[in-house]
C-alpha cells in the first residue's frame, strides 16, 4: 500500500527532508522488478540512522543484488509519529513510500542495548505484531480459514484451492500474503554478542557481518517464495544459513543456557566474517544534516589489542585490513560522487593501519587543491606520532580524540591497554607540538579492581598533562574529558563483573571535587540511569523479553537520549518492579553470577575476593545459543594465543595468581580452586 507522504508531511512536521528519500545517490529500483523486496531500519532518527556506515554498505550491497530491491525506514520524529497514530497511516519506507508490511524483509540494526524500545515503537507503528509467535499465529490462523473454505469447496466442487503460503508461488504476486507479515531480523554488535533478551521479538538473527550473509538470505527467500513455503518451512531453512540463529527453534533451560529443539538446526551458530569493501561505503548525501556529515570509508575491521572491557574488538576478530590502493581510489571517488570536503578513515584503531600515513599523503597530493581536510576517530595515543598529525585535517584543523581509558598505569595494565605513562605523554605532547590546543580524552569509572586512589588518578593524570605541554607565547593546553561509566559486556573478559550504581555516584562526585581545582578543562559524566539499563538488558536472557515490551508499553524509548532519559528510566523502574526483580538482575558475589539478585548465594570454596575475577577471551567464534547464567569451577589452564579463525579456542587467562597481573595492595595468593568458563564442543563459549 502506497502512503500519501504529500499529505503527512505538512508544515507543522520538523525536517520534513528526513522522511523524502530523495538523497544524492539513493537508489530507487522499480518496484515490479524485483522478486525479494528488503527494507532495512535503523532505529533512531534519521540523523543518526542515515549516516551509520553499516547501514549505507547493507543498503548499497543488496540493491547490487539482481531481482532484490532494498529500501530504507527510520524512526519518525515525536511529531510525525503522533499524526501517523492519529490518521491510522501505517510507518512507510522513505523511498517506495509504501507500508513496510509490503515488504518481503523487514532488518533492524541493533547496535546498542537501548536502542530495542525503538524497534518496538517502529512495529507498532507499521502494525506488525511485536512477537514471533503473534506472527506466526497470524498465518497459521489465516491458514486454517483458508483451509476450512478449501474443505468446503471441496464438497461443492470436489477439488481443493492452492494451500495458503507465506510467500505467494505465483510470480506475478509482488506482496505477501494478506495473512502474513514480512519476516523480521536483526543483526549488529548487540545482536551478535546477545541476542536472548530480544529473542521473542524477531523471527531470526544475523549474527556478525553481513556483506556476504545478507545476498545468502536473499537467494534463500527468492527459492522459498519459488516453493511457496510458509513461515515456519522458510524459517528452518534460513536456520541453515551460517551466521543464522531462528529463536522459534531453540528452548531456553533453567539454567539459562539454550538447546535446539528441532533435529534439523545446528547445535550452535558461527558469527560470520566479512572482509570490507570500501566501494559500498559511497553513498546518501542527506538534505539535512547527520551527525557525521562527512564521507566514511572503512580501513580496517577488527582489533588485535584485546582490551579487556572492549566488546567490539572481541566481536570483530580476526583484524582485516583493506588495500590501501582500493582505499585511495574509493577516497577519490566518493569525494567527486558526494561532494564532500571531508573524510574520515573508520577503524576501531585507525592506528594500527599500517598504511595510513602513505594513504593520507596520497589523497592529500591527489586533492590538494579541492579544500578536503581528513578527520579521525579515537585513536591510540601511543602510536600518534608527526607522520599522523601531518595528514590530518587540512584546510583547517579537526579536533583530535585519544582514550587512555585510566588514570593510573595500574588500572590501564590491568584493562590490558597497553598504553604507559611515558607513551601517553609522548602522543599528547606531539599533539601539542604539532598545534592542537584542545584535545578530547576518553576515560572510564568502576573498572574491576578499582580504588579511589584509580579514580582520582584521572584528574591527577590530566593535571600531569597541562603541565608538561607550556610553552611561552602558546595557549596552555585544555582537555575536554568524557567520563564513562563501565558496563561489562558480554564476550568479554570483563563479562562477569558486577557494577554499582552507588559507587559510580560517589566516584563521579571524587572526580567533581577534584576537577574543582584544574583549570582549562570541560568535563562531561555519562549519565548513571543510562548505563542502569544498559547494564540491566545487557547480559540477561528470554525472560527479559516481557520487560523489555512492558517498558516500552509504559513510555521507555529514545532511552539514551537526554530529553527522554528521565521518562525512560521511570519506565524501565517499573516494569522491572512489576516483574517481580530489581535492578540487579545479574550480580556478581566471590566470583558467581546468581540467578537473580535476590536469590540465596552460593558460598563457594575459595574464601578470597580481594581480588577482580577476570575471566577467560572469548573465542574469535561467537557461538548461540547463549550458555547458562552460572560459571562452572575447574582447574587454572594453560594461556594460549587467540585461536585463528576455525580453529578450536582456548580460553585465555588472567586471573588471580598469574603472575601477568597488575598486583593489589591488598591482593593474597589463590587457592587451586579457579573459574574458567565451560566450552560447547567444539569452540563454543558456554
């Protein structure tokens, strides 16, 4: 059904640019021509969604694809979503303008915990039922009406109509059938680490990259509708597809743990893996401005650091670079294309692109006289030297963002940062040297086994700085600081560990009194109600699925953004009373997760918890089914190198007693009784 946008977007709609899908370089296919129809969503506002790189490469790679045509939806602005309610017009795709239950497949993008109550509120919005088995029972109650006409045709005719399928077999129907909805997956780095909290709201997962993955489920659709098979056959054969994790499939134990429950689907899923094409990365030059108004090109995916608190760089391995040739060229190309006069080079460590200086002077020799000027994102600030700062910016200056992550050399050898002192010094005062005035720094607060004397080490850290970068006749250095609050993640050595929203208001405060006396600098804390839900939904399972909804059901959405904060958490408090927990879903106490907060505690063997419980890496494969909530004891194995791709992992230690630690103060040596991790075989972290 194709929707009046003429009349919706009338002048009371802020931006109305945003809902247009006339963008230089949007892709418009024709509509008849293709026999899968994709919409893929990013659930934030355009701003934001239309310059998500992966979500531009995902959209050009599918509208690349012969016979699928690939459109784009976003979620609408406070005012346009009132009036789509009001006037009963269903969410539509910017560029067909049609309904996105016209489509085959519907993607969201779930990159960020909070960004779940979004993708509810769009589904309601398009009036698609919220769960898969409100779906699923939809066809199947369509299926037994047209079975019971079938049935009296038969007696009155006495030959039968065609069974009701998902996907119509005739090739001239373009839309599904009325008794079904499109299909509905995610995929993104919080549906890749875990998916179980939002397993009731998608019909499947797309677990890792998606550049290959994405074309496989497309040829897997095309084949289905050919067959014409229903919901629940097409289903199981996408859960043969590598890197595919179907819930409707897969039972959730009391352990926590999930087992198939259909001989046909794998015992575990294998993320998928993806070297970046550049090329894909051109493209949506937006009338209204994104929050990255720039050209993007991809450089490197994956990282060989291994801190300890990153789940990007365990979710992303192994580390792939792009040639730097198809980088310049792609540079070239999309500067002409888009007309932009700047890029910005994407990486989780640009720095560690070997090439990245020789690829900064190429484009700045082929471009000098257009008034391109380049930017980066955080980088490491022990490998920024003068080759760096001599290709960046350009006609005028950028700003230049370093993350020491903390404020002691304890605490960044304990997060495994790899940074010193001496190196941090070295990248600031180069920065400095090099013309910076102002520089942004990335730290972190509730790290595990940290102290007070950790936290206010990060004024004193920025303190040392300004004074060793003054020079007569310059301005003195000033800093802009952004103080995180850690919420462990999934997959991640850190993974177990438990924060407290009461600790990192009195940290946040130590830092408050001790900035109090620094000059030249700007200080920003992220809010503790957001990492109370990020770190609530982050590491729990199925049974979280109806708070999730009940939140959304009392007002949660736009759940990070400041305007909404207040109402979201209020919301998340709620429905988590109403479900009978608190806050402290999960916690951690003498190195076990209980089952839930308010459950008596085990009493394990070792009687030592002075120490921070720091679990093994995980395997380069991220397997689902999430494994159970309780890690099992055993003995302290060998450390060994990350496993390559294929290869069964081992899980690598840092635990009390290795002698790699950083020490506490207050640190005693281990018993023989240790935690490790238990593995599915092969490879799969348990």
């Amino acid at each position: 059904m194709a929707v009046a946008v003429e009349k919706l977007i009338t002048s009371d709609i802020v931006k109305p640019a945003r809902y247009l899908g006339n963008e230089l370089l949007a892709i418009h296919k024709p509509w008849h021509t293709a026999e899968i129809r994709w919409v893929l969503t990013y659930p934030e506002i355009y701003e934001v969604g239309a310059s998500n790189l992966g979500h531009i490469i995902l959209y050009n790679i599918l509208n690349s694809q012969p016979r699928q045509l690939c459109d784009r939806a976003y979620l609408p602005g406070p005012d346009l979503a009132a009036k789509l309610r009001s006037t009963k017009t269903p969410l539509f795709a910017v560029e067909s303008r049609r309904s996105l239950t016209d489509f085959d497949i519907l993607g969201f993008s779930l990159s960020y915990e909070l960004g779940a109550t979004n993708i509810l509120e769009m589904l309601d919005l398009a009036g698609i039922p919220l769960t898969w088995r409100e779906r699923l029972e939809v066809e199947t109650r369509g299926q037994g009406d047209k079975e019971t006409r079938r049935q009296g045709d038969k007696e009155t005719r006495g030959q039968g109509d065609k069974e009701s399928h998902f996907f119509s077999p005739s090739p001239s129907s373009h839309t599904p059938a009325s008794s079904s909805y499109p299909l509905i997956f995610a995929g993104g780095q919080t549906a890749t680490s875990n998916p179980e909290p939002y397993a009731d709201f998608f019909d499947f997962f797309a677990l890792g990259d998606g550049e290959e993955l994405l074309p496989e489920i497309g040829l897997v659709l095309e084949e289905g509708k050919k067959a014409g098979l229903s919901r629940k056959e097409l289903l199981l054969d996408l859960a043969q597809v590598p890197g595919v994790y179907v819930p409707l499939f897969y039972d959730m134990a009391e352990d926590g743990s999930v087992h198939p429950n259909h001989p046909d689907v794998p015992q575990q899923i294998v993320r998928r893996i993806a070297s970046p094409i550049p090329a894909y990365s051109i493209g949506l030059v937006p009338y209204v401005q994104p929050v990255h108004d720039r050209l993007t090109i991809e450089i490197r995916r994956g990282c060989t650091r291994g801190c300890r608190f990153c789940q990007p760089g365990m979710l992303t391995r192994p580390a792939r670079d792009v040639e730097p040739e198809k980088v310049v060229e792609t540079i070239d190309s999309g500067m002409r294309q888009t007309g932009y006069n700047e890029f910005s080079l994407l990486s989780l460590s640009c720095s560690d692109y070997l090439s990245l200086p020789a690829v900064g002077m190429e484009i700045k020799n082929r471009l000098k006289d257009e008034n391109i000027s380049l930017s980066l994102p955080s980088q490491r600030v022990d490998r920024f030297d003068e080759n760096i700062a001599n290709i960046l910016g350009g006609v005028r200056q950028g700003g230049l963002t370093f993350a020491p992550e903390a404020g002691t050399q304890r605490m960044r050898d304990i997060i495994n940062k790899g940074l010193t002192n001496e190196e941090l010094l070295r990248g600031v005062r180069t920065a400095w040297e090099q013309g910076w005035d102002k520089i942004k720094l990335y730290f972190m607060i509730g790290l595990p086994g940290e102290t007070d004397a950790d936290v206010l080490g990060i004024a004193e850290t920025v303190s040392w700085l300004q004074r060793e970068c003054r020079a007569k006749g310059r301005r003195p250095l000033s800093f802009n600081l952004t103080i995180s609050n850690f919420t462990p993640k999934p997959h991640t050595p850190f993974q177990w560990h438990s924060v407290s929203t009461a600790e990192f208001k009195r940290k946040q405060e130590l830092l408050r009194q001790a900035f109090r006396r620094i000059k030249g600098m700007k200080v920003n804390f992220t809010d503790i109600r957001i990492s109370a839900m990020e770190d609530f939904i982050g590491r729990g399972d199925r049974t979280l699925s109806p708070v999730l909804r009940r939140a959304w059901e009392l007002g949660a959405g736009m759940d990070s953004w400041y305007d909404s904060v207040e109402k979201a958490f209020s919301a998340w408090g709620q429905a988590i009373s109403e479900a009978g927990l608190d806050w402290k879903y999960r916690q951690v106490e003498k190195g076990e997760w209980n089952l839930f907060a308010t459950q008596q505690t085990r009493e394990p063997e070792d009687k030592d918890n002075s120490s921070p419980l720091v679990p093994p890496a995980p395997s380069p494969l991220i397997p689902t089914p999430w494994g159970p909530r309780v890690p099992q004891r055993g003995p302290h194995p060998t450390p060994t190198p990350d496993a390559p791709l294929g290869e069964t992992p081992r899980p690598h230690w840092l635990l009390r007693g290795d002698p790699k630690a950083p020490r506490c103060s207050t640190s005693r040596p281990t018993t023989d009784s240790e935690y490790r991790i238990q593995w599915w075989s092969p490879g799969g972290l348990r």
